[in-house]
C-alpha cells in the first residue's frame, strides 16, 4: 500500500478532479460565521415583522385566560385543557419567527455550497481514535486559528454592542419607570438597533472568515507532483479522455492549418478530394507543408487558398502522394522534389508575368 503524502510534498495546485472528489465525500468550503450571520438575521427579521403581532396574540390569551380564571373547572380534565390551550397558543405565537430562523440557516449554507446529499461524513474514522492525532486537532495551526477568531469576534462584538447600549445609558435608567405598556415597545426597539449594530459588524467578520475558509479548504487539497502523476497515468487510461484529447489536438492542428494556408506558395489539389498546401521561400532546403486534408477539409483549405490568392494547381496524382506520405510542418520527401519543383516554378512565372 502506498503511503499518504507528507504536507510538505504538496506543492502542487489541485485539479478539478481532486475538488469534486472533495466535495463528494462533503469535504466543502464552509463557513459557520455564514450561517450564524443568517440566523442572527433571521432572527432580527423576525423581531422586526412578527413582535407586535406575537406580542398582541399572547396578551388577548393571557386576558382571556385572567378573565375567565374562575371559570376553569379544578379537576385534571379541566386543567389539561388549559394547559394544551395555552401550549398551542405558544406555539403558533414562535411558529413564525421559529421558521425565520430556520430558513436564515437554510439559506447561509445554500448560499457557501449547491445542496449536496452524502454519508461520508457520517463514516466512522478511526484515525480520529489515536491521541496524536487528538493532540494536534487540539492544539494544532487549524485549533489556534479558531481560538484566536472566537476571541476576536468576541472583542469585537462586544465592543460594539457595549459602545451602542452605553450611548442609550440615560434612556435605560428610564426604562425602570415606565409603564408595562411602554416597556415593551421601548425594549423592542432598543434591542433592533443593538442587533442592527451587530449585524453589521458581523458581517464583514462572517466574510474574512468566508474568506479564510476557502483559501484553508484549497490548501487542504493541495496535490503532490506523485498524485498528480498517478491522476495524469489514470486519465490517459481512459478511452473517453484519450478520444476527447484527440478531438482537442485534431481541432488545434486544424485551426493551426487554416492560419498557414493564406501565405502558402501553392495548394496542390485532387481536385477536390485531397488538398495539400506547400510554402517554398528562398533559402529553404526543401517546399514545407503547412496544410493538408481530405473530403470537406480540402474544399476549406481550397477555399481559404483562393480568398487569399493563393495559386491553386491540380495534379491528383502528387496530390495524394503528397498527402500519404508529408505530416504538416515537415519538409517533402525527396523523391516529390522533381514534381513540386516544376509545380512551384510555373506559379512563380505566373507570378511574374501578372507583375
């Protein structure tokens, strides 16, 4: 069996493959600012949209109940009556907000990740067994890092929250005088400017955490030159990835070809089922050939050739011996030299003459 690579072997950037490998065992960029910022905002939201309504839904069962307490029967069928009466109108009174703050959460992940359904997390790992390993998640780079960012969000946090509610002293000495009928609005509205106060803070701390966590999770799956090879060797077994490689080098020349045909010398053609484009300079050893296809591809290049006026000459004969026996970019085999020469030496007095 091979053994795991040191961290210090990977070097290499990873590949998409070892990504979506990564997030199929569920091994994603998270972070569990994100979500919490969505609950706090949930939350907020809902203080915000449903207090007065849950608020005034309590206190007309809490009167009704005050009201009428004389008139509940004392014996167990009357009390749990009122005890599922007053349990229900709990719960539809948080039914609301309850839901705020789940879809808060709900949206924080969906926001980091596409949903994604895995048991691989829920594997048991018994590496995590050993005391070593406990030891270093404990006091590890990773353990450090979090500790410092609790300790921060707790500093920063606090200090915001304590700078707005010191600003609201003189109103908070108030606050013990007053009505039960001004109270709560008067709380409610304290506790929104808190929670907008440290929404907004929270915020740019839940994005640097974003932040970190995606440049901690692309580490984490940082490759060594090993794996990378073994990934290439595993690739190029494939038959469907050696086919696509293929189409991709067939495209790249094919493009190549069609760029070169505009300053050829020559194209030689079938006339129309072969096309080989020649390029002859002066001082080169031997005509190169820059282009060459069959069918569809030498009407292109036949095409291409006379847009740009390039001479086209017609010798199927050293067409389709040119086109068995030259590769693109190499210099014609000896024995065509005889034939090409006489080819090129007409285009070049016809060249001549039209000057």
């Amino acid at each position: 069996m091979a053994e795991a690579p040191e961290k210090d072997d990977q070097t290499e950037e990873p590949t998409e493959r070892k990504l979506e490998e990564a997030i199929k065992r569920g091994d994603v960029a998270k972070s569990a600012e994100i979500n919490t910022l969505f609950v706090l905002g949930g939350f907020t939201l809902a203080l915000l949209t449903t207090s007065r309504h849950v608020g005034a839904s309590l206190v007309l069962d809490l009167r009704g109940f005050l009201t009428n307490a004389h008139l509940v029967p004392i014996d167990a069928a009357g009390l749990s009556a009122v005890g599922g009466r007053a349990l229900w109108a709990g719960v539809a009174a948080v039914a609301l907000p309850i839901a705020f703050i789940v879809f808060g959460g709900l949206a924080g992940g969906s926001i980091q990740h596409r949903p994604l359904w895995t048991l691989q997390p829920l594997k048991p790992q018994f590496g995590r067994l050993s005391p070593m390993a406990g030891m270093k998640r404990l006091f590890g780079r990773e353990a450090f890092a979090q500790f410092i960012k609790g300790l921060l969000k707790i500093i920063i946090v606090g200090a915001v929250a304590a700078t707005l509610l010191w600003n609201e002293r003189d109103r908070l000495d108030g606050l013990a005088r007053l009505d039960p009928v001004a109270l709560m609005p008067a709380t409610l509205a304290l506790s929104i400017k808190l929670l907008a106060g440290v929404l907004a803070i929270y915020a740019v701390l839940a994005l640097g955490d974003a932040v970190y966590q995606r440049i901690s999770w692309r580490k984490r799956q940082m490759m060594s030159k090993r794996e990378l090879k073994e990934e290439f060797k595993e690739q190029e077994g494939s038959p469907e990835i050696k086919a696509r490689l293929r189409q991709i080098r067939a495209a790249r020349v094919k493009k190549r070809m069609m760029k070169a045909v505009p300053d050829a010398t020559v194209v030689i053609t079938n006339p129309t089922h072969y096309a080989v484009a020649l390029k002859y300079e002066k001082g080169m050893a031997a005509p190169v050939c820059v282009a060459k296809g069959l069918d569809s591809l030498a009407l292109r290049i036949r095409a291409v050739a006379t847009q740009h006026g390039v001479a086209v000459v017609e010798n199927p004969p050293l067409a389709r011996a040119l086109h068995a026996t030259v590769d693109v970019d190499d210099e014609i085999p000896v024995e065509h030299y005889k034939a090409v020469a006489e080819v090129i030496g007409y285009v070049l007095r016809l060249r001549r003459r039209a000057s």
